[in-house]
C-alpha cells in the first residue's frame, strides 16, 4: 500500500510517503525562523506559514519516494489535537487529493502518532507505558493494544515542552527552547541549583501520575530576578532545571511501571529527543529492569511519517473516514 501522510498540527508543515509501512521519505519543513523573535508559537503567522509551505512540501515527500499521485493508494492527515488554524491546512490539502484522486482517507489522532512512532524503527510488543512529552502535552499512557490506550496522568498545567521553551524565553535564548537548553546544559552542573520538584498527590479529581510543571517555571523565573541571568551562569540554570524536569518526568513514571508491574516503556514527543532525559531514562530504566525505548531523533519530534503509521494500519483495517471530517483542537487519546 502507497500512503501519502501529512501533518500540520503546530508549527512544522510535514508530508511522509509510507510504502507497505516502510518510510519511504519524511519531510518537515521547520517554522522556527517564523515564531523565534516571539518566543512561542504565533498561530496566525503558523497557518499562513502552512498554507505557503503545504503543496511543495506534499511534492518534495513524493518526489523524495518516487511515487506520483496516481501510484497512490491512501491519504492521511493529522486531524487533532493542534492549533485548528493550523491542522485545517494539511487536513484540507489531504482531503483533496484524496477526493480528487477518489482515494480512501483517514484523520489521524496526532498523539497517536507519537504513542507509535517508535514502531517506525523496531517493533515493539504491547503492552508499554508510553510516556508522551512534547510542546503541547505531557501525559503517561498504558498502550495496550493498536487503537487502545488508557490514560494513566497528565499534565495539570504547563507540557515539559512548554515549560522548556518558557525558561529559554526568560534565558532570552528564542523558540524552541529545548534544543538550546539541552545544549547549553552540556557545559552546565546540574547540582549548582536545587529547584523544587513537584510530587503530586492523587484526589478524587485528578489521577494517579499527572504532572507539574508551571511551579518549576517559576522557580527558574523568580531565580533570575533574584540572581540575574548573566550567561555565564545560563549553563547552570539550564543544567539545574534540565535535571529537574528529568526528575519529575521519570520519578512519575518508573513509579507507575512498578505499580502497574509493565516491563517496556516508551519515551515519545519532542522532549524524547533530550539528551539528559534519554540517557537517565535508560540508565535508570536499566537497574529498575524496565526495557526502555525512545525513537531516533528525526521520530521523535512533529513529523508525518508516524501519522503515515497509524493510518496505514487504520486503512488496512479497511476504516475510512467521510471528507466530512473536521479539525478538532482538543481530540482526546484514550
Ligand atoms: O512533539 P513536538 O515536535 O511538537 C508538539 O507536538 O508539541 O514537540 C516540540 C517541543 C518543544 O517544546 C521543544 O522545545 C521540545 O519539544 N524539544 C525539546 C528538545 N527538542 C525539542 N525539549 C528538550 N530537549 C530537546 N532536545
Ligand atoms: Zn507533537
């Protein structure tokens, strides 16, 4: 099966052609330059972009597969959740080529997509946590099955991604911030400053993992006002913050893998591609007896060739969805 698979839920426009499930090309066209003096993404300057970027980026993806339009066997688009402005431009050039051509479609839930992008690589056996930390969202899923996840926490407020790109922007180092951090971390200790952890407890209105990450925001904030933030001493404010984030991501998460007694966790979103958290991940997964897989970089942020995945197993079990199909800021997982 040839599948032309497109994403455009925030700020990177992406078209993957998937051949019987093999990633064949996977292009991400980056607006980086676009939102980085604003410190965050804008969304009207992010539609526009797609909207620009949208029909060269779908040719370079098939162009870079040697597959045309004709050879085509299925579309899929990303569909929720995302900025609507910006999920609207690749749903709608996929919905067309799919009603032009008469080609079966499928929307696609982009945490989905991330939950199995690690499949792109290896496959890897149900049941797993997945532990999805991006821009936009930090939840711990159980994958039980293809198309069946149960949410074991999210976050109450601010994504691990989110509070990353918030510190770089008090760091005054641009959007995205992980990157940076990460980098710049490397040269930092992660001791110099203990910023607090958030644990969590478990009430009636909240579930057993969820996460925190507005308070470490404000900790690395109100730091700064007290300390300054002269760069010499950025290493060691993005080390030290670095360092906590890891901590309460996989504090949360190695717990509920003893509790739930799962041996197999995944590690996916854009904060999967952090060098700290990767290596603590493994290094501690490893003495805890919990086999740990996070996808290679290009897998690990917004990209469609994890899109291409899900709908490829969604078209072969012969699902469709009607061209009807709305963009839904706030699809759910699970
Ligand atoms: O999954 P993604 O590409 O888009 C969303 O669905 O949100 O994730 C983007 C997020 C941004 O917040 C970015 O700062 C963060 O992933 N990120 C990182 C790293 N690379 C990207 N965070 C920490 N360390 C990194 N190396
Ligand atoms: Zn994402």
């Amino acid at each position: 099966m040839k599948l032309l698979a497109v994403e455009s839920s925030c700020d990177d426009t992406a078209a993957a052609v998937l051949v019987d499930g093999e990633v064949r090309s996977n292009i991400v066209v980056s607006q980086d330059q676009v939102h980085h003096e604003y410190g965050g993404v804008v969304p009207e300057l992010a539609s526009r972009s797609h909207v620009r970027a949208i029909t060269p980026t779908i040719e370079r993806a098939l162009d870079a597969a040697a597959v045309s339009l004709d050879e085509l066997d299925g579309v899929a688009a990303t569909c929720g959740p995302g900025l609507v402005g910006s999920l609207l431009v690749g749903l709608c050039a996929a919905k067309a080529i799919a009603f032009v051509r008469g080609l079966p479609f499928v929307g696609v839930n982009h945490l989905e997509g991330h939950l199995l992008s690690v499949q792109l690589e290896r496959a890897v056996p149900f049941p797993y946590l997945a532990l999805l930390v991006s821009g936009g969202h930090t939840s711990l899923y159980l994958a039980e099955a293809l198309g069946q996840y149960r949410v074991l926490g999210i976050t109450r407020d601010d994504a691990a991604g989110e509070a990353f790109d918030k510190v770089a922007k008090i760091l005054g180092l641009g959007y995205p911030g992980g990157r940076v951090i990460d980098q710049l971390a490397r040269q930092g200790d992660p001791l110099a400053i203990r910023f607090p952890r958030a644990r969590l407890k478990s009430t009636r209105a909240t579930r057993p993992f969820d996460f925190s990450f507005s308070g470490i925001k404000t900790a690395v904030w109100l730091y700064v006002r007290d300390h300054g933030a002269a760069p010499p001493m950025h290493p060691n404010i993005a080390a030290s913050f670095q360092e906590a984030v890891v901590d309460m991501l996989l504090d949360t998460t190695f717990a509920a893998a003893q509790q739930l007694d799962v041996g197999r966790l995944v590690i996916a979103g854009g904060v999967s591609a952090n060098s700290r958290l990767r290596e603590r991940a493994l290094a501690d997964g490893s003495v805890l007896g919990l086999e740990v897989v996070i996808p290679s970089l290009q897998y690990c942020t917004d990209n469609a060739a994890m899109i291409g995945l899900v709908g490829a197993h969604r078209l072969a079990r012969g699902e469709r969805d009607p061209l009807s199909l709305n963009a839904s800021a706030t699809l759910e997982l699970g």
